[in-house]
C-alpha cells in the first residue's frame, strides 16, 4: 500500500477495529458497524462522519470575487457573507476539474473545499491562474471536518454548544461557534440527502468534538458510520461523486447539476462557451437512474445496452438500503434516457434488463 495519509481520528478507528481503505490518499473506514446499520441510523437517527479528507483553501485578497467568477460555473456574486455555495470547476472543453463548495467570508475572502483525491490538482489550477492580488492557501491538514447528518442531528449537535444551530438557514454558516469549547464553523449543509451540519475545526481538536458528540448524542441515536454508507446515501440522493458522475470528460450539465451552472452571468468563466453550445445544442448524453428489472445488481463501468448498440455505461450501482431496489446511475446517449426506455446492462457477461427511472431515488419528506 503506498504512503497513506491518515486523518485525526486514525486512532479511535483503530480502537474499533474499523476495516480501514484507500479513499483520495488518506486511510479511511468503510464501515464501523455496518453499512446498511449505519445508512438506516442517518435516514431515521443521526449519523457522524469524519471527512477531514476533503480540501480546504483559502482564497483572499483584492479581486477574489473576481477570480473565482471566472474559475467556476456558480455565480459567486450571489454569495453573501454567511453563504455556502455549491458549484463546479471546469476546462475549457467543459470537462469537470471538480465540484466543490464555496463559504463567502466577504468578497476578498472565501474558504473553498474540495475533493480529497483532487487537491493538489484543484490547486495547481488555481494557483496557475491567480492573479498576484490573491493569496491562496491550502489549509487541509489544518482543518478537520465532522459531518453530523439526519434528522436528530441538529439535536446531537446542540447538545455541545449554545449557539442556536436552528438559526443556520440550509447553505448557510456560522464562523465562531464553540463546539465542547472548540471555536469551529458550522455548515448547514451535507451530502446525505438528509438535513445535517458540517463541523470545521483545528485538525487536532477534532477528536474532542467527536468524543463529545458520540457520548453527548447516544440518546439521539447518532452513530459513527464510514465511507460505505456516506457513499449509499448521496446515490440514493442523486449526488454526484467526482471520478464516477462527475470528471474531466463529464460535464456538469451531464451530470445533472446544471442548477450551478450560470451561462448568463456577467463574467466569462472557464468552459463558458462549451457549456453555451452543450446547452443550445442539447445534451448528446446525460446521467440517468436505473432500476434492474432483472436479478442483478449494476457495478460501476459496466456497459448498457440498447440491443446491440452499446449506449453508456453505469457510473455508481448498489442495492438502495432506503429504497430495497437494485439501482444504478448511469452516463447514456440521450435517446435512450426517456422514462421507461428499457435497456440492458451487461453484467460480467450476461445481459440483464433494467429500466429508466426518475431520480432522485430518495428524497426527504
């Protein structure tokens, strides 16, 4: 294996005999206690995951508002102090550098975080593209980051702090906030499906905040649950996942996540024109949901077929806990993506017939 990085918490996994992987450079657990315990404990409880994986930059200086209107798709102007916003980066041809979220301190200043295995990637395209007036810095070993996620979870949280927690809107955050006596932002924000926080505290105060939340929301149900179930949950939500929905040759508008792509703001960004044309032109392909109709369960890069025509293949597959559904999502030819079009997927050899279905397949009441 080669030299992993390893998060605040390596040793509280270790004294749970946590099944430790490679996600994104860092050794992280898939499961603590299971993976369909852990997806049920979120939908119906609480559940916390440590993400410290993920990157953070700052962003500062005269113009950052400026230079971020033109690195990503989102409208930035939007975004007021106490604001998150979610977007994307991309190349010129419209291919996805990454998505990401954006916190607005003020217009000179913005924390941006990123996907883990794209770090050093994010910021090199960042950096190359600075102007001297920014200052860009990369804080993810400095930051740690605890997602609580469900309906108990602002209770969970509650519990180790005074802040009113109900008073941050969804997308929004609060800067200063003492978690069990550690000064933290706090995010309305997830990638569950459910409604949740995001904890961001010094890297080595982490453990303190973990510590306290377990055996401060127990009665809430709240859970430690690892990438296995943080995985099943944002598919079930029709999340995307850089690397499966999202990439360098997927664009966002293929991906589904045309919600953060702004064409008509005032400020031309990276891959403007070829997200123009996709978009006047129409989509030659975009990702769907699938339900197998056959027994089967459709993996990542399996090939789909319209009779002999293959016609994309599946980028995230699972048997949906919430839903008890084998599904997929997958990247097709936009003629077969009509609702109800039948289409078989090749499973190692053999073709088993599933369906276009709505998406998202989960979501909360």
């Amino acid at each position: 294996m080669p030299d992993l990085k390893i998060t605040p918490l390596y040793n509280y996994y270790k004294s749970q005999n946590a099944k430790l992987i490679d996600f994104g450079g860092y050794l992280l657990p898939v499961q603590m206690t299971g993976i369909k315990n852990e997806h049920h404990a979120v939908r119906t409880a609480a559940g916390i995951f440590d993400v410290s994986h993920m990157g953070e930059f700052g962003v500062e200086g005269e113009g950052a508002q400026q230079f971020l209107q033109e690195m990503v798709t989102n409208d930035v102007a939007k975004a007021h102090p106490g604001d998150a916003l979610y977007t994307a980066m991309c190349y010129e041809d419209g291919g996805t550098v990454d998505d990401l979220l954006i916190y607005c301190f003020d217009t000179n200043h913005y924390q941006l975080v990123v996907n883990a295995a794209n770090i050093d990637k994010d910021f090199n395209w960042l950096s190359e593209h600075a102007p001297q007036s920014i200052n860009l810095t990369n804080r993810s070993e400095q930051i740690a980051l605890l997602a609580v996620q469900g309906p108990h979870a602002l209770n969970s949280v509650q519990k180790i702090t005074d802040y009113d927690l109900t008073s941050i809107e969804h997308f929004k955050f609060a800067k200063h906030v003492s978690l069990n006596g550690v000064g933290s932002l706090v995010s309305r924000t997830g990638y569950t499906g459910e409604d949740g926080l995001e904890l961001y505290c010094p890297w080595d105060q982490a453990c303190s905040i973990w510590n306290a939340l377990l055996e401060k929301g127990a009665s809430d149900g709240l859970i430690p649950c690892g990438l296995g179930a943080r995985d099943t949950l944002r598919f079930e939500a029709r999340l995307p996942l850089y690397g499966q929905e999202l990439s360098s040759t997927i664009s966002p508008l293929e991906a589904g996540i045309g919600f953060a792509v702004k064409t008509n703001k005032p400020i031309d960004f990276i891959g403007k024109q070829a997200l123009i044309t996709q978009k006047t032109g129409g989509l030659k392909r975009k990702i769907v949901g699938l339900e197998m109709i056959d027994r089967a369960i459709p993996r990542s890069h399996y090939k789909v077929y319209a009779g002999d025509k293959e016609i994309g293949e599946v980028t995230t597959g699972t048997q949906a806990p919430t839903i008890g559904k084998n599904l997929g999502l997958a990247l097709l030819n936009s003629e077969w993506t009509k609702l109800g079009t039948e289409v078989d997927v090749d499973v190692r050899g053999k073709r088993k017939k599933a369906k276009i279905v709505k998406t998202p397949f989960y979501k909360r009441s």
